[in-house]
C-alpha cells in the first residue's frame, strides 16, 4: 500500500486525510478547529495543522507525497522575514467591497476585468483586499514583502527548509492580479492593488512536485478548495457540481477560458490543464435551518413536511434572499414570500423552501450554461444539505434532468491526496479512482416550479 496525504485547509477547520494512492481509499482521518472570524492570524493553520496530523499517529511518516488544498482568496501577507504585517483576511471579509468597485473602474469596466483575470472582482479577492490595506492601513502596507493565499501558507509550513514559495494556476486565479486564460501572473495588477511591488509566489505546474517535505515526502502545488473538490470527485468536460454548505455553489470543469462580464460567473482556472467556470449563491443550506427553526422542527421532520405537499407548494414561492445574494447581485434583498393564504399550511412551507433552495441552485446552473455555451453532461451535488431526504428527491425535479449523489466524502482533502498522488507519479493524468456508493437521482420534471421562482424573482 502506498499513502499519500490530502489536507483541506478550510475556514473553520484543518482536515488530513491518510489515503491508499492505489484506489483512494481514505485510511484514516482527523481535524483540527481553526479560529472564527473573518480575519484570523494564519500561524493557528500550521498549529491545527500539526494536531491534525498527530491523531494520525505513526502511519502518517509513511505517507510518501502531501498535497494542500484550501480556502480561496484570503490574503497572507508577510514581512521580509515571513512573518505576518496583520491577521489573515479571510474570502468571507467583505470590507473592501468599495475597493473591488474602485479597482474594476481602473481596470475600465466589469467586461475589461473579467477580460483581463477571468472574473469581475468581489470582496472576496485577495487583491482587493490589498487595495483595501493600501488606504485603511498604509504602515502595515509599506511592510508587506510578498503575499500568499491561506493553502501557500500552510504549504510552506509542511516544506523542507528553504523552499520558495509557491501556488498553483487554480488559487492564483482568485487573487485578482493572475491572468487566467494566459495562465500567468499580472505584476503590474498586483503592485496597483496595494501600491507598490511585492513578491509572488512561483506557479507549480499541474502534476508536478513543488518540492519535499521535512521528512523527504514528495510536496505537490496544492490548490484551491472548488479546483480541489473537483479533483476529488474527477469531473470531467461538461461536468457540474453543485455543493450546498452555507453558500451554495455551481462550477463546471471546461477546456476554454470564461470572462462573464456580468459578474454571475468568475472564471477560475482547474488544477489540471482546463478551467473551472464557478457561480456562488449566498443562501443555501441556511434556507432550510431558518425555515426548521420557524416551524419548530428539526431537518428530519422538515423534510417529512416538504414532502407531503404537491410540487409548487400549492401556490406559496419563496425568494430565498434572507442574507442579501451574490448570484444574482442583490447584495441589499431579503427574503419575500408570494402566494401566501388562509389555506397555506405547514407542508406548503417547506416545500416552498426546500424549492426556493434547488431553484436558486438551478439559475446558477443556468448561468454556467449561458457562459460556456453547452448544457451540462451529468450535473453532481455534494454538501451538508444533501442528506436531507427532500433535497435527494427534489432536486432532479427542480433541475430537470437526473442528478449524480456521490457518497458524503471530505472531498476537497481527497482531491488533495489524488494531486499528491499524480505529483508522485510524475504521470501525464492524475489517477483514476472509483467512487463507490454513487447514487443515481431521478424525477419527473417540475418546470412549473421554476416559473413560479422566476416570476417572483424578476419582479422583485
């Protein structure tokens, strides 16, 4: 048996994985809590790190490659002895939402920014947050050396002594200053954001090492946790996967660059050869969290209520924007619901959220469409919100086509270990390993359902 280790440095925890490289079969597992907070000092992720990393005991020291995915466009900046100028700022701190409006003006415009990077800047890239230090912090700003995203940082904690820095094209397409489709850095977008010039890290090229480990371990480039999952679950061309967490997420694995002017879809760059086209939904599985705590109901009981009601929720429709929205950019809505009567009950209630829920999920996807121009192949869902009986049987309705349901996995920390894997073996494609358990999800189309949505949401 050969092992390898995946990480996923995520925002609330370090997972590590032990996996036999031959099949990728997880052998064992352990994490690590990470600070809360939208800014955090990045020197807790090595600490949970290594915690992490003791629970698996002995068996750990024969992993023979190590590969760290890991949360996108945070920013890291250090000193010029490497430590860090401030506390990490995490893609969840949106502060500097009026410096990604004052960076896309400079670069002439959403379309000339998506042209530029691949994607129309939000608070969540990392060089808006550097705009954003430039003007609320200048003397940590005129400290700052060099940059890393959170997964570099934690990389150079697990290599040998005197390893440059490094990322790879997959996190490097969310800073803001990397050019996507070209697959290179922009200096002269970076040294704008904050001022003046700093250091970038080297891009690793896909399936090769970056270097070694303390102990002698094959170190891979790492990515980020989207490029990662994909990975970890092996989509293909024409492949979309969905994740409902607390945001929902729909991403596409594509041979060609996206620059979606628009904004709804940020053009990202794969940990392979191709790109990761992504849209980002701000409410998702907390629709459901909010709508069992009004009931007073636990997810089980949610879900038996979603599914005594018809298709449509007998009129009730929900628009699911509690915490404002991202896709579509609504950053000041909130929640409205339609078709509300004496004869609304309980189940009519649920099933209108468990609905909002996949519909939302199913413009995203929509988005995908319009940008690469080609309808999905097989459409994928992972995340929390899956184990709920309702979302397994709603969602094909909802999307109208079947929808592939791999078995719960870390898979972000999987797709880590399949890049320690590939990088190991020097091979021209990562390994192919069976997922076990996938499921097969099939319904009757709702599309009445979606016009209900899109009806309430283009008048609102």
């Amino acid at each position: 048996m050969t092992l390898v280790l995946g990480v996923d440095t995520s925002t609330q925890s370090t997972k590590v994985l032990l996996v036999d490289a031959t099949d990728g079969t997880v052998v064992d597992s352990r994490s690590a809590p990470h600070p809360p907070g939208t800014e955090v000092d990045p020197r807790a992720w090595p600490r949970a790190y290594d915690e992490a990393l003791a629970g698996l005991g002995p068996a750990a020291e024969e992993a023979r490659a190590v590969a760290i995915g890991g949360q996108q466009h945070g920013m890291v900046a250090l000193d010029e002895g490497g430590e860090p100028v401030r506390d990490a700022l995490l893609w969840n701190d949106t502060r500097s939402a009026s410096a990604a409006a004052e960076l896309i003006g400079e670069l002439g415009g959403p379309q000339a920014c998506a042209d530029a990077i691949g994607s129309v800047l939000v608070a969540s890239f990392t060089s808006t947050k550097l705009r954003w230090l430039r003007d609320a912090e200048p003397e940590n700003a005129a400290r700052v050396a060099s940059v890393l995203l959170p997964h570099d940082y934690l990389s150079l904690h697990v290599a040998a002594p005197g390893t440059e820095p490094f990322t790879d094209r997959g996190d490097a397409s969310g800073t803001g200053y990397f050019a996507t489709a070209e697959g290179e850095w922009r200096p002269d977008l970076a040294e704008a954001a904050l001022g003046r010039p700093f250091a970038l890290p080297r891009i690793v090229e896909p399936g090769t090492a970056a270097g070694e480990t303390a102990t002698g371990a094959v170190l891979a480039g790492g990515t980020g946790d989207n490029a990662a999952a994909a990975l970890g679950l092996g989509l293909e061309t024409g492949d979309v996967l969905i994740s409902i967490g607390t945001s929902g997420v729909a991403c596409a694995v594509s041979p060609v660059p996206v620059a979606d002017g628009s904004g709804a879809v940020a053009g990202f760059a794969d940990a392979h050869d191709g790109f990761l086209p992504l849209v980002a939904t701000v409410n998702a599985a907390q629709i459901l969290d909010l709508q069992a705590r009004w009931l007073g109901v636990d997810h089980a009981q949610l879900a038996d209520l979603a599914l005594a009601a018809p298709a449509g929720a007998n009129g009730v429709t929900l628009l699911p924007y509690y915490g404002g929205e991202r896709t579509p950019n609504r950053p000041h809505a909130t929640g409205t619901w339609a078709g509300l009567t004496s004869r609304t009950t309980r189940e009519d209630l649920a099933r209108a959220a468990f609905e909002a829920l996949l519909c939302s999920l199913a413009d995203a996807v929509d988005h995908l469409v319009a940008a690469m121009g080609q309808h999905p192949r097989r459409i994928l869902m992972v995340g929390g919100a899956t184990r709920s009986p309702a979302v397994r049987a709603l969602a094909p309705a909802v999307l109208g086509q079947p929808v592939v349901l791999p078995p719960p996995g870390e898979y972000v920390a999987l797709g880590a270990a399949r890049q320690a894997t590939w990088a190991l073996a020097g091979t021209d494609a990562p390994p192919t390993w069976p997922l076990p358990g996938t499921r097969l999800l099939e319904a009757d189309p709702t599309p009445h359902v979606r016009e209900a949505y899109a009806a309430l949401r283009d008048r609102s």
